[in-house]
C-alpha cells in the first residue's frame, strides 16, 4: 500500500465524528439478519460496523487491488469469512449471488459527488438493492459560496500583507479549484447555493453545470468562491465539511478570483466547468462574473 493510500485510511480511521456518525447511521438502517453492500469497503470499518448491527453477511467491494489484499488479511485475521466476502472489482459491474438489503459507502470527495458517489451508487442499487432497501448516506448535497478570507489562504495575496503588496499573484494562478482546510473561518458574502442535491441511490448525476447566482448579502471584498457538501446519513445524522466538524479530515475546494469589492445586492454569477472524465476537482473550473447592483 503506497505511502499516499495508507494516511489518508489513517486519517479517516482517526476521524472519531465521522466513524461514530456512520455507527449511528447503520443502527438506523441495519436490521438483523440484513444483507450488506460496502461500495469501496477500504479498509472494512464500515463493513465490520455492518455485522456490529446485525447483517448477516457483507460483501465489500473494492476498486483497488493492493486495498482489497489488504482488507481480505483483515478480514481473515478478525475470522470474518463467514461474514464478510471481500470483492476486487468494479461495484457497478459485480455479480453478487443475493440482493442487498442496505447499501453503504463513503465516496465523498472534498466536495462531495468528485469521486461520482452518486453515479456509482444509483447503478449499484439498480442492480443489486432489494426493493425497500436502505442507503447510507442517504442524501448529498454540494454548494457554492462566495467568501473572503481573513490573513490566510488566498487573502494572503492582497495589497497590504505583512505591510508588502503581494497582490501581482493574482494574476498568475490557473483558474481551477484549490484544496484549503481552514485556519479561521472565512466571512461568507452570499448564502451556500446549492450545485447539486443527490438522493444516493436514486439520482444519477452529482453535480449541476447550470449557472448559479450567488447574491452578495454583505459588503467585503470578494476572494474566492467555496465548494463544500453535507452527507445526511440517515435521519438526523449529518456530515459536512463546512463548517468542519472537530477530527474532520475534509478540506474544502476553493475557487480563487481576483479580489474584488463587493456590495449588498451584487451579484455572483457562477457556472462549474467539468473536463470529460475528470473526478479530482483540482481540474474543475468555475466560470464568473459580476453583475453590480442598480446597474443597468
């Protein structure tokens, strides 16, 4: 298991809020004897939380083949084989012998449906979800919001930082989205608007290409434009990356834009570029432009 692979497992693993708000969720939704599908099972936490519950049988679907090893050792060290069949593969393509009565996964990118949760769940449900059955998350839902930032990230490139102006950068960043984890909170000039609202295994596509108009609520100086998501896992039990919850290992993607004075009444218009099969949002760009208040 390569370096890169192996702490970000150890970080989710560490992530004490995230694991309890699943375990809180598959109380909800495992009943016993239930039949269990983990979509991209990693490193069976979510799976062996599954069995906790009370499914009688999980099988674990993983795409890559040195995690899948991987979690088959654990598997057999906890004497799982039973319990737990450990699949290598495509989860949108494998044959399983029986339907399931709950789907689980943790496919969350930085913002949510990058790493094509909802797709890759909708098609994993058609084929292999028992009517009436249940999906953990239930419900993703991914945002746009304009911000300013304190001394920090991209406000540090200003006319006046550290008394020097650094703001030349500006003009030499490429226009595509940037992962932050927050020092301090940023001020929010408009309110979240949402790109994408997914009911995990039902909806097909995760994020909207539709223009979105993000209108300035308060004065400031506009910096970047944030994406962040929230997971409902099941009923009232939510994840979201902003605001980020205590042990969260989420970042948020952040669109820089060259700082701007803005008002009361401006508004924001947005329109998220995807590459043909691009996942990572490092590759996603975001179109914009301003229309000021009272201007004709």
């Amino acid at each position: 298991m390569d370096t890169r692979t192996l702490v970000m497992h150890q970080a989710m693993l560490g992530d004490r809020t995230r694991l309890r708000a699943y375990d809180d969720a598959l109380a909800w939704a495992v009943r016993p004897g239930d039949v269990v599908i983990d979509v991209g099972a990693g490193l069976l936490v979510l799976g062996m939380l599954a069995l906790k519950h009370g499914a009688s049988h999980v099988y674990a679907i993983e795409g890559d083949p040195v995690t899948a090893a991987v979690a088959a050792s654990i598997a057999e060290d906890n004497g799982l084989s039973g319990k737990l069949t450990v699949i290598h593969g495509d989860a949108r393509t494998v044959e399983l012998p029986r339907q399931a009565d709950v789907i689980v996964s943790e496919l969350m990118g930085n913002i949510g449906p990058e790493e094509e949760m909802p797709e890759i769940i909708a098609a994993v449900a058609r084929r292999a979800l028992a009517p009436g059955g249940r999906v953990v998350p239930q419900r993703l839902t991914t945002t746009l919001t304009a911000i300013e930032f304190d001394d920090e990230g991209w406000g540090v490139w200003s006319g006046d930082a550290l008394g020097y102006r650094l703001d030349a950068v500006q003009g030499f960043v490429q226009p595509a989205a940037h992962l932050h984890f927050f020092q301090r909170p940023p001020t929010r000039l408009s309110a979240a608007v949402p790109i994408g609202d997914s009911v995990l295994g039902a909806t097909e596509t995760g994020v909207s290409t539709a223009p979105r108009k993000l209108r300035i609520t308060r004065p400031g100086t506009l910096h970047a434009v944030m994406g962040s998501f929230t997971a409902t896992l099941a009923p009232g039990v939510t994840l979201s990356n902003f605001p980020s919850y205590p042990g969260c290992n989420w970042g948020v993607w952040i669109w820089p834009l060259r700082h701007t004075p803005v008002i009361d009444g401006d508004v924001l218009q947005a329109r998220v570029v995807l590459p043909e099969g691009v996942r990572v949002a490092t590759d996603w760009q975001l179109e914009c432009g301003i229309s000021r208040r009272g201007a004709s």
